[in-house]
C-alpha cells in the first residue's frame, strides 16, 4: 500500500507542478486554448493518443468487448490504430490545420460557423458538444474510480471527487500546454504499463501458448442457443463478426468527428510535424489499444464477473477481477496506467467543452476571412482585457462542466461502454461528415450541414428514449455512417454557399 500511494503521490505532484510550469503561457485564448499554436509532433501525437484511449477502454471496453468476442476483440486495437489513427492523420491532419489557421477558427463549432457562414451552426454545435461530452467524461470517472476502489479499497465516491478536483487543478492553471505536455508523461506510462501488465497476466496462466489453448476450450451456456461454436472465443474474428465490425467503426471512425480529438489538428505547428506524428500516433495506438482488448480477450479465463441489481453481468468489474491477484507493485502500476489515460482525456473534454462554450455561445466573435476588411476596430488594450476575460470565463465552465459530470458519476446510469456509445454516436453522427466532407469538397451547404446535425443527434436520443431497441454502439455506428450520404445528397438540392468566400476560405490549399 505504501508504493502504491507514493507512486500515485509523485504522479500527482509531477501533473500539478507541469501545470504551474505552462501557466504563463496560458494567459491567451490562443495559448489556454491552442498552446498558441506551436505544439511539436511528439506532443500532439502523444496528446492524440492519451485523450483516444482512457479507463473508458481499459476498464469498459477491453472488459466488456473482451468478454464478447474473445481474443477478436484485439481488432478493435488494431482498427483503432489504422482508421482511428494512421488514416485520421493522413485524411484530416494537414487540412484540418491550413484550413483553421487560414479561418482562425479555434473550435469544431466555430469552424462549422465561419465555414459554412452559419452563427446558428456554430451555437447548435456548441450545445451538442457540451451536451454529449458529459456522458463520456462520466465513463471515464466510472472507469478510474472503479479501478482505484479494487487497487486502494478507497470508496468509490471519493476516488471520483479527487480525481475531479485534480484533472481541474491543472488544466485551470495551464490549459492545453499543459494538458499536452502531462499527456507526454502519461503516455510514456501508459505505454511502459499495458505492456507490463499483459505479460504478469498472461504469466499467471501459463504464458501466451497455454493461455490461448485455455481460451479455446472456454464456452457460454447460452452458445449452442445462440449458435456459437466451440471455440469462437479463441478465434479470428470470434462469434459474432457484424457485431465486431459495428465497435471498430464506432471507436474507430469515431474519432474523425470528435472535438476533442480534432483540435490536436489545430494546434501542432506546421506539415512536417503532422507527418511525424501520424507515426508516432499510430504505433501509440497500437501498442496501447492493441495491449488493452488483447488483454480483455483473455477475460472468460478469469471466472464470470457479479451479477448487478438488474441480474446482468457487471462487464466493468472484469478487466479489475483480471488485476487484482497481481503484485502490489504491478497493480501501483495499473492504477498508474489508467490513472495517466483517464486524466488525459478528462483534461482534454473539460477543456475542450469550456472553450466551446466560451469562444461559440457567450463570446461568438464576427470574423473576417482572409482578404475582407474588417468593420471596425478594437483598441488593443480593450482587445487585451477580452481576451483575459475569456480565458477567465473558460476557467469558470471547467469548474461548471466537471461539477455536472461529476453528478452522472455519482449516479453512474449504465454501463461504462454505453455511456461512449450515446456520447460518440451522437457527437460523431452530427459532425463527422460536415466536417471531413467540408475540409474537401465546395459543394456541402449549409442546410446540408443542419440535416446532419439533426440526423447524428435525433436518431442517437430516439434510440435512448426507446430503451436502446438498438444497441447503443451500433446505433452510434449507423449515426456516423449515415450521415455521409445525409450530407451528400442535401449538398445537391439545397442552394449553395457563396463562391467567392469558399474561393476565400480553400486558397490555404493552394
């Protein structure tokens, strides 16, 4: 117990202290926001990967997925690191970065509304991300405080409550700088941990050979209903291959339409550094969400997790069931690993939701695009003090959206992997297309842009509603799939947006 609370203690000190550290670089929107702009590539990849991947996966996913499909599951990983990573860098990287440098834009909602010439979009698409960030950053708290609870014995609602005061202390402090620079530290656990721990785990069943020859034995009494053969769970694409293809879109192509992980694209500073990264990124991704369902996988040789009060089976207790016979000094590290994932990407959600809030709905600039003479002007001693009001307003709404979240942690509602489900099908169903398809293509229109807002969050919320007749991930599947051809054909007969602003808006490419 000593170790673990030192190791944990140091690792506190060490986030809280990098925040001290970048706070003077915090005092701009463009600083607290962007870390003005001039992040290097190992930072950004880093950043990227440690916001994908939290105890949403380790805990959640790898626990619930892994218990599913069996040793397939480890294609959700490699899915991750090749769609949600590798291609996401190639397709969204450079343009993402010319494009909202050349338009200013700081947020996903403020480049819906400068470049689709829409002030409603950029309101509507504000609330949306401030909305459905919350469920997901509620997961992630579920996800560490149920891991702290098996590792400390501490109660579940005070592991929560720390962990949220915190995530805020150093984000308040230093914003993305400093998010950025402990997600490099996190990452380098997280990196060094999973794969750590799937050696002691496999090791306790008898190394990798036996531990795969045990899984082919494994079977559910439910198999031969559901016409499971024997030893799917220890095959290449396990028993059920459509319903693994609906997680890996889901947490893979999901990520295209995140705000939280498409504003790493904003930040980094030029084209060389993108190429960098998308290597660093993708073998991050591999190594980490490859590590995590391949770990889950193995779940079934662990014994069948308790039953919840509704006489289900409690997915999220598998992966710490998994941990708990380790050593004290591995399980320090466990907590470490998830610990580093979770903060990460709660620093990068509460972030990125106060900035939206901020700079999309309370102060919603009227910009100029490149070329266009501006009406009138701003002293700069009064332009100076906005901004320091901005970035104080911000602070406030970290507080407001942890607080909230805090309240659906207290009261978890459902599993930690629907919480991702609802929060991603929503968030990605509405964004993905208007804003990949936007990045290319001249002809999307603006009502094009309202039909797929509509569709991603009418279509997640019915389902909810209805008592999730549809599975949430899958429902969240359909939702980002969808709205490709929602977008496409909307775009051909809904009037266009004025050429000489997208000649304006797309000369960044030239």
């Amino acid at each position: 117990m000593f170790i673990k609370i030192l190791l944990t203690v140091i690792f506190l000190i060490v986030t809280v202290a990098v925040g001290l550290y970048s706070r003077k670089q915090a005092s701009s929107v463009d600083g607290f926001v962007l870390g003005g702009r001039a992040v290097g590539p190992w930072l950004t990849a880093f950043a990227y990967g440690t916001s994908y991947f939290s105890a949403v996966v380790f805990v959640g996913y790898a626990g619930q997925f892994g218990w599913k499909y069996g040793l397939s599951s480890t294609w959700i990983g490699v899915g991750n690191a090749v769609i949600g990573s590798l291609l996401a860098w190639i397709v969204l990287g450079r343009r993402t970065k010319l494009m909202t440098q050349h338009i200013e834009s700081r947020t996903m909602p403020d480049f819906f509304g400068t470049r689709f010439d829409s002030q409603g979009l950029r309101v509507v698409a504000s609330i949306i991300a401030f909305v459905f960030l919350i469920p997901y950053t509620a997961g992630v708290y579920k996800g560490i405080s149920t891991l702290f609870e098996m590792g400390f014995g501490i109660p579940y609602e005070y592991c929560v409550v720390i962990m949220a005061l915190l995530t805020a202390a150093y984000v308040i402090l230093g914003g993305y700088k400093a998010t950025a620079m402990n997600d490099f530290i996190q990452g380098i656990i997280m990196l060094f941990g999973i794969v750590t721990v799937i050696i002691a785990v496999l090791a306790a069943k008898g190394g990798l050979t036996s531990a795969i020859q045990q899984m082919a034995t494994v079977s559910d009494p439910q198999d031969a209903a559901n016409g499971v053969a024997p030893g799917a769970y220890a095959s290449l694409f396990g028993p059920d291959p459509w319903g693994l293809l609906g997680v890996v879109v889901l947490t893979s192509l999901g990520t295209w339409g995140l705000p939280q992980m498409v504003g790493k694209f904003y930040s980094i500073t030029d084209e060389q550094a993108i190429r960098r990264g998308t290597i660093i990124s993708t073998i991050f991704a591999l190594v980490v969400a490859g590590g995590c369902y391949f770990l889950g996988g193995f779940g079934r040789l662990f014994g069948t997790p308790p039953l919840l009060p509704n006489g289900r089976l409690d997915f999220d207790a598998i992966v710490p069931s998994m941990l708990e016979t380790l050593p004290d000094i591995l399980i320090a590290l466990v907590v470490l690993l998830v610990l580093s994932a979770s903060m990460s990407t709660l620093a990068s959600l509460v972030l990125t939701s106060s900035s939206t809030m901020t700079l999309d709905l309370i102060y919603r600039d009227k910009k100029s695009l490149p070329g266009e003479v501006e009406e009138g002007s701003i002293d700069d001693i009064v332009s100076e003090r906005i901004e320091r009001r901005k970035v104080v307003v911000m602070r406030v709404l970290i507080v407001f959206f942890i607080v909230i979240s805090l309240m659906i942690a207290l009261n978890p509602p459902t599993f930690i992997a629907q919480l991702m489900g609802i929060s991603w099908g929503a968030l990605a169903g509405a964004f993905l297309a208007p804003f990949m398809l936007g990045l290319y293509w001249r002809g999307v229109t603006t009502a094009a842009v309202w039909a797929c807002f509509a569709w991603g969050v009418g279509i997640t919320v019915i389902n909810m509603l209805l008592g999730n007749p549809i599975n949430p991930i899958n429902c969240g599947a359909i939702a980002m799939i969808g709205g490709f051809p929602i977008v496409w054909l909307c775009s051909l007969f809904t009037p266009s947006i004025n050429k000489e602003k997208l000649n304006k808006m797309f000369e960044c490419y030239n």
